[in-house]
C-alpha cells in the first residue's frame, strides 16, 4: 500500500514538474520579451519627449516668421487682338516679427512679361516698429496710403474683378508707392473709429515724351517709390478715415511735392553723345500735388464703394519738356453682391480715367461674376466695356478670366 | 571754405530737426509695447473682427491658419485696417480661441479672457452676435438667415445643439462655425439656452 503511495506520489511529482518546467522556460520567456518591449517603449518615450520639448520651444518663439500673399493667373481675350493667357502676378509676403515690438514686411512681385522674361519688383519692404497702440512708424518703401485701392485692394484675391480700375494701374492719376518714413495707426473718437497715415517721403519722379522729336510733353507720373529724391525736395502725404458705423469707411487723402522730368521717352536719340543728360538737367522741380476721396459702405452680402483722386503737376519755367502743367484724375465706383447661401458673387464698376493724352483717356464699365471656391480662392470671369480714342487700345472691350488665390 | 561751413550747418540742422522728432516720439510713446502675447477681450475681438475684415475681402475663417500665424497676421492688418492695439490682441484672443488646435502642446497662445451670459440673450450678445448680426440674418456672407421659414431653424433642436457644440459649414458657405461659436467656456445648458433664444426671437 505504502508502495502503492509513494509511486502515486513520483508520478504526481513527475507530472508536475514536466508542467512546471516549460511554463517556467516559457515566463522567463515571456519576461524577456516584455523586458524588450519595455526597453524599447522607453526609448521612443525618451525620443517623444526630446522632440515635443523640442516642438514646444520653438512654438513659443519671440520672434515669428510668416509667409503669406497672393497669386493670379488667367485668360485675357480682347476684341481687337491675340487672346492670351497670361500670369498676372505672383506676390510672396514676408514677415518676420518679434513679439508686438517691431516687424518686417516685405513683399515681392514676380510676373512674365510679353517676351517671356521673369520681371522681379520690391512691392514694399518696410520695418513696422508697434510704439503705441494707437501709432506705428514704418521706414522703407510702402504702398500708398492714397486712397484705399493701392493699399487695400489690389491683391488679385481682394479685387472683386480681374483687372484694376481705369487710372489705378502704373502711369494712373493714383500714387502706387513711395519711400520714405510714415507714421500710421486709428483711435477711437468719440462713438466712432478713425484711422490715419501721414508720411514724408522721396515723392515721385516725371517721364515726357516727344512725337514729333521737336517738343516734349510730360507723359507720366511715376510714383512708385524711388530710392532717390532728385528734386531735392520731401514729398509729404496722409490719409484720415473716419467709421461714424462699424459698416460705413470715409476717407481724404492728400499729397504735396516737388517733381522733376528725369527721363525723356520714346527713343529720340541724341545727336550728340551727352545731351539726353543735358536736356534732363534743364529740368526743374515743379509743384506736385494729389487730392483724393474714398468710401465703402458694406452691409451682409453687399459692398458698394467709389475712390476719386486727382494727380495735378505744376508748370515749369526752363526745361526740355513743355512748360505746361497736366492733370491726371480718375474715379470709380463698385457695387458687388453674393448671392445668400451661395458661392456666387456679381460686381459691376463704372471707372473714368482723364489724363492730358487723349489715348489714355477711358470710361469703363465692368462687368463681373465670380464663384467662390474658398474665401481665399475666387475663379473670376469679367467682361470691359472700354470707350476710348477710336483705334486706340483703350477703346478696346475685353473678356478676362481669372483664377486668383490668397495664401 | 564758407561753403562748406554752409554746407555742414545745413546738414548738423537736417540732423538735429530729425533727431527732435524721433525723440519727441520716443519720450512720449512706450519704448517698448506690453507682455507679449497679452490677453485680448474674445467677444471684442469677434466683433471687431466680423466688422473689419470684411470691409476689404472675404472672410478667413479662425481654422485657416494656427495659432502663431493669425498672430503675425493680424499685426499686418492692423497696419493695413488701422486697427489699434488692444483691437488686434482682441482679434488674436477670438481667432485662436476658435481655432481648431490640431497641435495644442506649447503653441503660441494668448490666455482668452471669454466671458459668457448667464441667459441665452446674453450668451448670443457675447458669443454669436459678431456673425450671426442683431437681427439672425448674417453679418456677413456665408452665416446663415435665422429668419428665413425654411432655414437652419427648420431643423429639430438635437441637430441644431450638435451643430453648435462641434462646429457645422452649411452648404454653400465658405467658413465653417468653430465649436461652441469659438466659447469654449460654454456648457451645454449655455448652448441649450441660446438655441432657445434664437428660436424665440428669431425662428417663425
């Protein structure tokens, strides 16, 4: 019996410890493994957390940069003329900024030209130094404050129709930039906002040109901030706005200056090596002077606003060009409506541009449609009733699709 | 000899002129601006944004950019809309607040000073009335027409409150209402009020 026992008790010790010993081999196995797991757990978590202290550094900076800015590309199909599509601009903004002291702004403008070559611009490169709430002071080249359209709504994806008003463009009755020192900022005013731009600066320079290689008459204002004063002489300039309601903008501008006749265009060579700098150099600085009106009145799906500027240049006693003085004046008026709960928008402008060259001269009305993909991305198709000189291209209508993006 | 003695008083006069009014300027602003990023107002910011970006373009709505970008954003329109100061901190407090934070561990963020109504008319005043207007039609283009029989308010009360608890884009509208109308302090009895708000003084 006892025998019986004890052999009962081998096997039971047999089978237990042919159970124990795989499972024993199998957790110091299991163990290992998960030891592994964990070593390499740990070395991601160590990797986690170097990155995210990382990552959290450098969204914390005093310094921040930024890139924004807008692009078009588009189709232009005149009455009278080749279509073509064409790239109207592409303009990168940059900002590099530290905290709410100061910040850098600049923005470039590429485009291709007729011939295919890449035309590279400074549109403006200013450094913004925030003093107070209620002023900052900015130093280098700026958009004009004249006016709103310059400054405010010629990028592509802000203009509700492809092409800018009549005497708005380069050569217009509008200041395009200018360089110099400008100070800028709004308060409140009793119930209502205001806001301002007041700036000294290089002022513009003036073009003329001759047709009969006899007399020269000027041709141009060019006001697009040049790194020089040639005349020697500050051109001082502002803007100030009033908002009696959140949804009504008022706005006077106002420029005085000298300018002078640096360049004489349209190819008449000199006789005389030296005597195009000679005719430059009779030149004298003449009375520059620009006034200007701006409104925008907004309201839901909405907007209706008008802008009105006069360019006006003085007479010259010496000098090549004429000594006649010329006017360059313009306005525009814009309605534009979206339709509610859709991504469709229509805009009608009425523009008239006088200038002393009977050419140039034009009243315009524009039609429009867009479709809103995004807010920052507008497919825009519009349609130029343009009367002009007959046989001049500014008589010409034209059909112009865009597809404008703000980035 | 005169000349140049000429020549070098104009200049030291030039010089001293420009000297007088950069430290006229520097003597009588902050040299330096306040803690930054310092706290805007939301409510304010919301206002002062639905009333100012539209004047110009379409609006961005507060998911289009992050957090530090609406920052160097909102200083350039500050110069370019002649906002003040506390108006762009404003601007920046209701943008980031609404904005969806995909990445929210160390992103540059002001501390939102949201205030909210302890009635429904109250929470829209603070909270909704910057896009949706005092009168339920929209502020602006894409914010949907309360007013209208067969709009948004035609639908039942459990869809309206999940739409303004998680954020909706209606059809056809461009930006999308961020959640809670940008307030995260709202509760659920602070939605649910309001909706009952705007039932009653604009559904028909």
């Amino acid at each position: 019996m006892q025998c019986s026992c004890y052999s009962f008790r081998r096997k039971i010790l047999a089978t237990v410890v042919s159970i124990s010993l795989p499972l024993m081999a199998s957790a110091e196995s299991s163990n290992a493994d998960l030891q592994t797991q964990i070593d390499v757990l740990q070395n991601q978590v160590t990797a986690l957390n170097s990155e995210v202290q990382q990552a959290a550094e450098w969204k914390n900076p005093n310094t921040l940069i930024h890139m924004a800015g807008y692009a078009d590309v588009g189709f232009i199909s005149p009455e009278n003329g080749n279509d073509s599509f064409v790239i109207g601009t592409f303009s990168p903004i940059f900002h590099f900024q530290y905290r709410d002291v100061v910040m850098l702004e600049s923005e470039l403008e590429f485009n291709i030209g007729e011939d295919g070559e890449t035309e590279v611009a400074l549109e403006y490169l200013t450094i913004d130094w925030f003093v107070s709430d209620y002023a900052t002071i900015l130093a280098g080249k700026f958009l004009s404050p004249v006016g709103q359209f310059r400054q405010n709504l010629h990028p592509s994806w802000v203009n509700k129709l492809p092409s800018a008003p009549p005497g708005f463009g380069h050569d217009g009755a509008a200041p395009i930039s200018d360089l110099g020192l400008q100070v800028r900022g709004g308060f409140p005013l009793g119930g209502m906002r205001t806001n301002y731009a007041v700036y000294a600066s290089n002022g513009p320079e003036l073009n003329s040109e001759t047709e009969d290689e006899l007399e020269f008459e000027l041709e141009g204002v060019r006001a697009e901030g040049f790194g020089a004063d040639r005349d020697g002489d500050k051109t001082f300039g502002g803007r100030f706005a009033i908002l009696p309601v959140s949804s009504v903008e008022i706005g006077l501008s106002f420029v005085t200056g000298q300018a002078t006749v640096t360049e004489l265009e349209n190819g008449v060579e000199p006789a005389t090596p030296g005597l195009e700098s000679g005719f430059i150099g009779s030149e004298t600085a003449r009375d520059y002077d620009v006034i200007g009106a701006d409104f925008v009145w907004f309201t839901g799906n909405m907007s209706f606003r008008g802008e009105y500027v006069k360019t006006e240049i003085g007479e010259a006693t010496t000098g090549t060009t004429t000594g006649e003085g010329a006017i360059w004046e313009s306005l525009y008026t814009q309605l534009a409506y979206r339709l509610p709960g859709s991504k469709w928008e229509g805009a009608i402008r009425y523009g008239d541009f006088d200038s002393p060259h009977n050419s140039q001269d034009v009243t315009q009305v524009m039609l429009g449609v867009n479709y809103i993909v995004s807010n920052n991305f507008i497919a825009k198709l519009g349609y130029e009733i343009n009367d002009g000189e007959t046989g001049s291209s500014a008589d010409d209508n034209r059909t112009l699709l865009q597809l404008a993006y703000g980035f | 000899m005169k000349n140049i003695s000429n020549k070098i008083y104009s200049q030291l006069f030039k010089l001293s002129r420009a000297c007088i009014v950069l430290l006229t300027v520097g003597y009588s602003l902050p040299t330096t601006a306040a803690d930054y990023p310092e706290a805007g107002n939301f409510s304010n910011g919301s206002k002062v944004w639905a009333d100012n970006c539209n004047r110009c373009h379409n609006m961005r709505g507060p998911k289009e950019l992050k957090d530090d970008q609406w920052i160097s954003t909102a200083f350039h329109m500050r110069l370019r809309a002649g906002l003040t100061g506390q108006e762009t901190r404003d601007i920046i407090t209701f943008l980031q607040a609404s904005n969806t934070k995909t990445v929210v561990s160390g992103a540059t963020q002001v501390s939102a000073v949201i205030s909210k109504g302890s009635t429904g008319k109250e929470t829209y005043e603070k909270t909704c009335i910057a896009c949706h207007a005092g009168d339920g039609k929209g502020a602006f283009p894409g914010t949907p027409d309360f007013t209208s029989s067969d709009g948004v308010l035609s639908q039942s009360d459990s869809v309206l409150m999940d739409h303004i608890i998680n954020g909706f884009q209606s059809e056809g509208s461009p930006m999308a209402m961020p959640p809670k109308g940008g307030n995260p302090n709202l509760s659920e009895t602070d939605v649910s009020k309001v909706l009952g708000h705007i039932r009653k003084v604009f559904g028909r």
